[in-house]
C-alpha cells in the first residue's frame, strides 16, 4: 500500500507524462522519483514510495547506491516488474559514490547496484560527484577528508573510461556526469569516447544556473534537476542562514493559488515547461507531483515571473569535498569559469 494521502486517487497515464529524448535517441520520462531519503526516511519507508509511485504511474527512478538503499528498493523494482510491468517499461539511474573512482571500483560499484537493485542493466549510470573524496554518511558539513584533492581531469577520465566500459559490457544503456561545471565539461566533452547524455544539477526556481543549463543543452546533454522542491526536508545540518525556500515564495504561492495546486506542484510544472527532468523525493506527494505536469499549463507570463526569481541559491553546495584550509564551497563551482585547484 502506497501512502494514504497517494492512494485513494486514480494513477496517471504513464503515456500522458512528457518524455525527454536523449542524443541516442532514447526515450527518459521527463519526471523522476527521487529516492535520496537522507537521515529522516528510511530505506523501507522509501521502498514502500517506490511501489506506491509505479502503481501511480512513475517510470523513472533516481538511486544511487551513497543513498544505503538500493537493496530495500530494489526488492519493490522485483515486486513490481513481478506484478507485469516490463524491464523496459521503466527507467532506472543509479551513480558511482566518490570513494569508488578507481578503474575497478567502478565496475565493481555499478555491478553491486544492479545487484542490489535486482536488474540486470540500468539506464543511467552517473558519476555522482567530480571529486573522489570520501565521507561519511551523516557527517557534518565541517568534515573533511585528509585525503581530498581537487578535480584531475586525468584522473576524471580514467574513471570515465571505465563508465565507457560498463556500456560496452552492455550494463548500462547511458553514461551521465552530475555536479559538474562548464570549464570541467568542456574537457570530458573534448576527450570522451561516449559523451555524457545527461547532467545531474541542482535545479529549482531561486537556483536556475542559466549559463550551465545552457550549455548543456547546447551541447544535446539532457539537464536533470535534482531538488526540484528547494529540499524542505534536509537535514538540519545541511541548512545555512542564507538559504531560501522557492516553495515560500510568494510568486510561487501565488501562482500555485491561481491554478489550484501546491508551490511545490508549481516548481515541478515550471522545471518541466522550462525543459529539465525534475527527480522530486516525496513519500506522501508523489501522485500529485506526477498528476501536475500532465495538464494545465504555466502561462507564458508565469514562466516569465519565475525565470525572474532566480536568487544563485545553492542548498547543496558540498562543503564536505573542499581539500585544503581557506577555502569556501564556491571553491567548488568554478565561479571564475576555471577549474580551482
Ligand atoms: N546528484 C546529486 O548530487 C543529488 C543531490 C541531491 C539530490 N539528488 C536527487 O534528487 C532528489 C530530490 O532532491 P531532494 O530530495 O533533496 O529535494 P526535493 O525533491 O526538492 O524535496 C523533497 C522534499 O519535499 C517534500 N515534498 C515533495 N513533494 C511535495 C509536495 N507536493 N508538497 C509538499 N512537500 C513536498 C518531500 O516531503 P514528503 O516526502 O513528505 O512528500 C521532501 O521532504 C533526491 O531524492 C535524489 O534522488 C541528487
């Protein structure tokens, strides 16, 4: 049984939801079930959204195995193509945590996911961060690895070589980067034999990063939002006094009033209408966050408004991957347009 709140409605036609296409020609479900539960949500909790959300008529799931719940939700996967839907029928991501960079690593990581997962090849598989430097779960955005080191394009690309291998192995379908910036994409786009078909970035209304977007699509990289909401239910620790709710805007409120619907429903709508796959988390609003994009669009003038509410406010900002003392997250943005080293 899916949440109370989700199931006494009707699922959504899976056909009716927009489709994006990627430069292989592949078809991915414009929106995504985000599966990141962090401290709050355990692993059955989210298992349980992920059955709940098929049922509803979701068929693109974002894992990845730092989310220590790839096994809980990969029972649901089985359950679910179990009950008839078929392998092809949905669309699975998963991503290679920092810690296992390593030519092998990858390998090996990507073959404990499908494991976990209970498939026999995913759709996407990103490299979840461009900096291999291990932390722990849980731990305090004031932690740092000893070992930490910068961005090595060389050492980048070694690890991309091995996600070119896991396709030619025939255990992925696409590669993808995520966390990523123009001066580092511009590199692995000049020496990649399989080039990125997606980029994984924070996207929703006050963080819009219009210049990475661009790029991207520019060159025919399909942008994933990831945050779509604004995170209301991030850990504490993760929070900082500058950051903004694009949920309690009141533009978006007022929008969300116009059509009858939630500022959370509104954010969704604006991040499809504005062409990148929102991943929204949620165990008690997955259906509506579905139903919305189905129907009654934003306005011309709405997108207007809501392109001009971009604030640059970055909630994931990765302090725990900096290498060495002085620095501050925007080290890791390449705010300058070059690579910090
Ligand atoms: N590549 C990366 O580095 C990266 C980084 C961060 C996240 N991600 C991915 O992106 C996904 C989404 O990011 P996120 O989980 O941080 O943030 P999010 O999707 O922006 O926000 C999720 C929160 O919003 C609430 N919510 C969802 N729909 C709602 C609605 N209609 N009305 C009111 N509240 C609603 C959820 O609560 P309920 O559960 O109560 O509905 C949950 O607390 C993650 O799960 C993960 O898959 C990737």
């Amino acid at each position: 049984m899916g949440n109370p709140l989700n199931s006494n409605s009707a699922p959504i036609d899976p056909a009716s939801v927009p489709q994006r296409r990627l430069y292989t020609g592949a078809l991915m479900p414009a929106v995504g079930l985000g599966t990141f539960g962090s401290d709050s949500v355990s692993p059955a909790q989210v298992a349980e959204a992920v059955k709940g959300a098929a049922a509803v008529g979701y068929r693109h799931f974002d894992c990845a195995s730092v989310y220590q719940n790839e096994s809980a939700v990969g029972a649901s996967f089985e359950e679910i193509l179990r009950g008839g839907l078929k392998r092809e029928e949905i669309w699975v991501t998963s991503k290679v945590w920092n810690d296992k960079h390593g030519e092998d690593d990858v390998i090996a990581s990507c073959r404990q996911s499908l494991a976990d997962l209970r498939l026999n090849y995913l759709d996407m598989y990103l490299v979840h961060w461009p900096f291999p430097n291990f932390h722990a779960p849980g731990c305090d955005v004031s932690s740092r690895s000893p070992d930490a080191k910068p961005y090595i394009h060389e050492n980048y690309m070694r690890t991309w070589r091995s996600m070119e291998k896991l396709v030619d192995m025939g255990l992925v379908r696409h590669i993808g980067t995520s966390n990523m910036t123009i001066p580092k994409l511009k590199l692995v786009l000049r020496d990649a034999r399989i080039k990125p078909a997606v980029n994984e970035m924070e996207l929703h209304p006050h963080l819009q990063q219009p210049e990475l977007f661009r790029f991207v699509v520019e060159n025919g990289i399909q942008p994933i939002g990831f945050c779509p909401i604004g995170s209301p239910g991030r850990p504490e620790r993760d929070r900082t006094p500058e950051d903004t709710a694009p949920t309690e805007d009141p533009v978006i409120r007022e929008i969300a009033k116009r059509h009858g619907i939630g500022p959370a429903e509104v954010c969704i709508k604006w991040g499809v209408q504005h062409g990148q796959t929102p991943i929204p988390f949620s165990i008690h609003h997955y259906r509506e966050n579905l139903a919305c994009v189905t129907g009654d669009p934003l306005t011309d003038e709405e997108m207007r408004q809501i392109a001009a509410l971009n604030r640059n406010c970055r909630l994931v900002k990765g302090q725990v991957f900096l290498w060495k003392a002085g620095q501050t997250w925007e080290d890791l943005w390449d705010m300058n347009g070059e690579i910090s080293s």
